[in-house]
C-alpha cells in the first residue's frame, strides 16, 4: 500500500474539497468567526446583572438569575449550515436568592462572576481549576464550576473565550517536544501526541500542507495510528482525538483547523451509537453548548468509518461484533428523531441497517481481519476511493 503515497490517493479527497469550497462562503466564515466582542462589552453585561441584583435589593426584593435552559432540545433549532443552535427566545430556570434549593447556587454565580470580571479588568486569565481551587468549601466539585461557567458564558450570550477563563495549561507548539510530535517526516523522534491548547482563539499563523483532518473517537486508536507511523505513510494528514465526547477545546480546535485550512474533515469512530453520537457533536453540536454554534459545530464534517455496512462489506468474523443493548437501540432511536438526520439520508440508511442487525463493533474489530488492516488497507483505500458518506 505505500504505492498509495501518490497523488492518485488524494484524487478523491482534492474533489470533495473542492465541493465544500464551492458550498461554503469562505471570506464570511472567517470574518464571522473572527467577530470578537470587546472587553468593554462582557464587563457591561455583567455590571447589568449586578445592577439588576442591587436594584432588587433596593426595593426589598429576593434578587433573582435566569439562565437559558441549556438541556432542552425544545430551545434549539437545526440551520444545515450552522447545526445545533440556541432559539432566541429559549426558556429560562431562574435561580432564586431566596430560595434553599438555589440559594448555593446563586452564591457561586455570583463569586465566578467576581472572578471573571477582575480577570477581564486586568487583562489575564485563569483556569476553571484555579477558580474551584479559589473557593473549594462553596463550589464543592470542579463539576460545578466548569457548568457555571458554560451557564455565564450562555447568559452574557457571549464566547466563552471571552471570559478569560481556560480548560488547562497552555501548549508551546515552538517547544522542542511538540515539534518532534508534530514532525511526522523526522523518523529520527518517535511521534507522540500534543496536547490541544486551552488558548484556541490564540493559535495564529497555522500553515500546513495537510490533505485532510482524521478526527479519532477513542485515545485507544489514536495511540495505534501513531504507533503504526500513520502520519508518515500517508502523510500529509493530521490527526486530533476528544478521547471520547470531547470537551470544548477539542471542538473549537477543529473548527479552527477548518475555518484557517478548509481541508476535508473526516470522523473515524466505532460503528454504534455511542460513537455516532460523538461524530455528531463535532458536526452539528451538543444542546447544552448550542448558544456558541458558531465557533465549534463544523458541518461539512463526513463519516469515514466505521460503518455499519462496512461490517458486511468485509466481512468482520461475528465473534469480533457485538449485540445492541437495550440502552444502544434506545439511543439510536433518539438520534434518528435529531431534526439534522433528515439532511443526512446516508447516515439514515447507516444507522437504520444498525437497528436492522442489532450488531455493534468497535474499530478495533478491524483487527480480526489483519492485525495491520486499520493503517495498511481500510483506511488507505477509504481515503483513495472516497468511502465516507
């Protein structure tokens, strides 16, 4: 298969390209994408709020949030080129300061937007870990802390990235480390993975001759493609995991990849619903995160594998599949009531052979077949004769 290295193996993904330029508005993309809202602007909102609290307390009145129901598919409309996104006039869930169910959570509104709004003034950042570290006692878990966050960002209808607030440390792509893990031609450094930085919108300059973007579900494939050399023998690609349901900063990598390349966008994931699911998420978003679409769905995303038809088309031995729980078929049957599958017909006729079979597999069933069949001949020859839908 190294034969496949020529340009014939790209032929296909170069066309399909050239179909999502023709379908995509480039120059608005980028300049949507690089709309910033001043900080001038987040600190007026939340001044607002806190206007709004004191002039309650003023006229003797229990002071009163409300948040956008961020887990109601009732708030949410399907735009084909956006995905999930918020409806402008979505139910709220008031948090009340009066109340004993609420009050604690009302407290820590109001303690991260301090936070936030001192980060802001002074031009710096912090991350939801220093913020729950800050205050253990009143937060209790970082669970609550990384919720409320998403709940500010989706009450000031503003990015996240605009409250100065990241997921972890800050990757120095320059280091000698992350470039021996990004040089896929250095045989010389064995290829590991970099980690996605918590800083996305401080990413500039990108500039790659890759082909296409491998979006990997599982950590467990990943580590087999960069232990394979993937990236050499079918260079040039790049390849990036969530390590599962990926969390915001994975989503927002991707969406820069395709916003500063406008590559082909490719998901391998297992063939059940679980892992649909998460192609999903990339593609076309989540509920609870649909009131910031714009900067993390990626919609011209196209499903690579596994396929439930590719479990027939090579013949995957039945001992390496696996029957649909009671818990899949319900999940399935959820997804093709999502509003974007009626834009998706083969992803329908995908995921309705699935409930047909009432079989599931993993990726790696693959290695039934060949213990090198993933690397060395499905994906190579998915990616040469356009096998995704």
């Amino acid at each position: 298969m190294m034969a496949c290295r020529g340009t014939d193996l790209f032929s296909e993904i170069d066309m399909l390209r050239a179909e999502l330029l023709h379908n995509v508005e480039v120059t608005a993309d980028c300049q949507r994408v690089e709309e910033e809202i001043s900080q001038q602007d987040v600190l007026t909102r939340i001044e607002n709020i806190i206007l709004g609290i004191v002039t309650s307390l003023s006229k003797d009145e229990a002071p009163v949030l409300a948040l956008p129901n961020r887990s109601s598919w009732a708030n949410v409309s399907f735009d084909s080129a956006i995905g999930l996104q918020m409806s402008s006039g979505s139910s709220v869930t008031t948090i009340r300061s009066d109340c004993a169910l609420s009050v604690a959570k009302f407290a820590q509104i109001l303690k991260i937007l301090l936070v936030i709004y001192r980060l802001i003034q002074s031009n710096s950042y912090a991350t939801k870990r220093d913020i729950y570290y800050n205050n253990t006692q009143l937060f209790g878990s970082q669970k609550t802390v990384d919720g409320i966050v998403d709940d500010i960002s989706c009450m000031l209808k503003v990015p996240r990235r605009s409250l100065h607030v990241e997921d972890g440390t800050r990757i120095d792509c320059n280091s000698s480390s992350a470039v021996s893990s990004i040089n896929s031609r250095n045989k010389l450094a064995p290829l590991t993975a970099v980690a996605v930085s918590s800083n996305i919108d401080g990413i500039r300059n990108i500039v790659s001759c890759a082909k296409f973007v491998l979006i990997v579900e599982k950590d467990a494939t990943f580590q087999r493609l960069l232990d394979d050399d993937f990236c050499t023998k079918l260079s040039p690609c790049i390849i990036i995991t969530g390590k599962g349901v990926p969390d915001v900063n994975s989503r927002l990598m991707v969406r820069k990849l395709w916003d500063t390349l406008h590559i082909p966008i490719f998901a391998l994931v297992d063939a059940d619903p679980h892992g649909i699911e998460i192609m999903c998420i990339y593609k076309y978003g989540s509920v609870a995160m649909s009131f910031e679409a714009h900067s993390l769905t990626v919609p011209s995303v196209m499903w690579l594998g596994l396929l439930p038809s590719d479990l027939q088309r090579l013949r995957v031995p039945e001992d390496a599949l696996i029957p649909l729980t009671r818990t899949d078929e319900n999940k399935l049957t959820s997804l093709l009531k999502r509003p974007y599958l009626t834009s998706q017909p083969d992803w329908q006729k995908e995921m309705e052979l699935m409930q047909q079979t009432k079989v599931k597999a993993e990726i790696q069933s693959l290695a039934a077949i060949g213990p090198d069949y993933l690397t060395n001949i499905y994906l190579p020859n998915k990616l040469r004769y356009g096998g995704w839908v």
